[in-house]
C-alpha cells in the first residue's frame, strides 16, 4: 500500500470513530502549550529597544525613527515628506488619535487612491521579535489606506510593544477584529525571474514612527 493510501485510510477511521469529548479536547489543547519556554527565543531585556534595533538594521526592508510625544507627529511627518519631496498631500488614517493632532500646512483627505503618495496610520502595537507592527481593521482603520500608498508611515507607541509573537495572541485573545494585519517591512517578493521587487503586493517604502510615551521615557537619537 502506497502512503498516500495510508493516509486516506487513516482519515477514513478517523471519520467513523465517535466524536471525542470536549473536555478532552480541551485538555489535549491545554497539553500542547505546556512549557512553551524552550521553543521560544529569549524575551528582550527591554522589548521597545530590541523593536527599534530590528528595524533600523540595513537589511530590514523599512527606516524607524523616534519622537517625544504624540504631539511631535506632524513635524516628524512633514520632515520625512520633505526629505523625500513627496509635497504634503496626505492620506490620513481617520483615527481619533491622528485627526486630534495639528495638520496645519497638509492637504489632507482619508481615502487613499491607487497611486497615493504617502499615508499615515497608527498601529495597535509592536513586536519586537520580528519587527512588526500589527493594524487592525474597524470604522476609522480602513485595510486599502495601509495597501495603496507608496510610502507608508506607521505611528507606534513605545508602550504598546510587545516581546514575541505570543504576548501579541494573549493580548488578542478578546473579541478579534475583523481584519487583523502584521506588518513587517515594506512590501517585496521575488516570484517573477529570482528578481527581488519591492512594493509589489503593498507599500514600496515602509517608515516608523516610534513615540516614546512611557514614564520616564528617554529620547535619542532621530534616525532617518
């Protein structure tokens, strides 16, 4: 008998034998997340830390930078615009956060078209295992607005970061949002010829803005 035939045949008993209880179930879930700790890598010292390093490495496909306060936004945006003359026609994210802030000087609308220069969004949180920035769709987050755009500029608060992926699911574990995106690094594939393409499924230029909103918080040095 070949394997394939094996596994049919496996999955053939496997669907006559009765349903197994839910409290075994529940109890075989709960045996696979028992001691966790030696498949996982080490939570960082200090995770808003490790987030930044992991994205302002040369061979992380994005740019970080930080601020002092959720205030300082529209100047740091406005200078990231201006380095990349990208005029200051903005696709601004509605979220409550983003349309308290002063926009003076920016021509701003909330829907972005195919060809969109620059968008702003804030993320829900960061991880600084992988880099990510993790977006969640609802009323004022729309999933196109984080798509279109050439440049994409994601605003993360230092007290969100998270270590690893998993503190990310239990911070989650609550009602999910529709849409759930982890964001890391700007767009890229390699399918077409082993030729690497960025943008191709999403922004061409990925560019974080870390604000650093924890007590004590210390500001250093604004990489470009």
């Amino acid at each position: 008998m070949s394997a394939r035939a094996d596994i049919l045949s496996a999955v053939r008993r496997a669907l006559k034998a009765p349903p197994a209880a839910p409290d075994l179930i529940v109890a075989e879930a709960a045996a696979l997340l028992e001691d966790l700790d030696p498949a996982r890598p080490p939570a960082p010292a200090d995770p808003v830390e490790a987030f930044f390093a992991k994205i302002d490495d040369p061979a992380f496909a994005a740019s970080i930078e930080r601020i002092d306060g959720i205030r300082a936004l529209p100047a740091a945006l406005r200078s990231y615009m201006a380095r990349h003359r990208l005029g200051f026609r903005l696709c601004l994210q509605p979220q409550e956060e983003l349309r308290a802030l002063s926009w003076a000087g920016f021509d701003l609308h909330h829907e972005a078209a195919p060809d969109e220069a620059v968008a702003l969004a804030a993320g829900r949180r960061g991880i600084s295992e992988t880099g990510s920035v993790v977006l969640e769709s609802g009323p004022d987050s729309r999933i196109l607005n984080l798509f279109l755009p050439f440049h994409l500029v994601l605003a993360v608060r230092a007290s969100t970061i998270l270590g690893r992926l998993e503190d990310h699911a239990e911070a989650s574990a609550g009602l999910p949002p529709r849409n759930a995106i982890l964001m890391t690094g700007a767009s890229g594939t390699s399918d077409i010829e082993g030729s690497y393409v960025r943008g191709a499924h999403g922004p061409r230029f990925l560019h974080v803005i870390l604000i650093e909103d924890r007590p004590q918080g210390r500001l250093e040095e604004v990489r470009p």
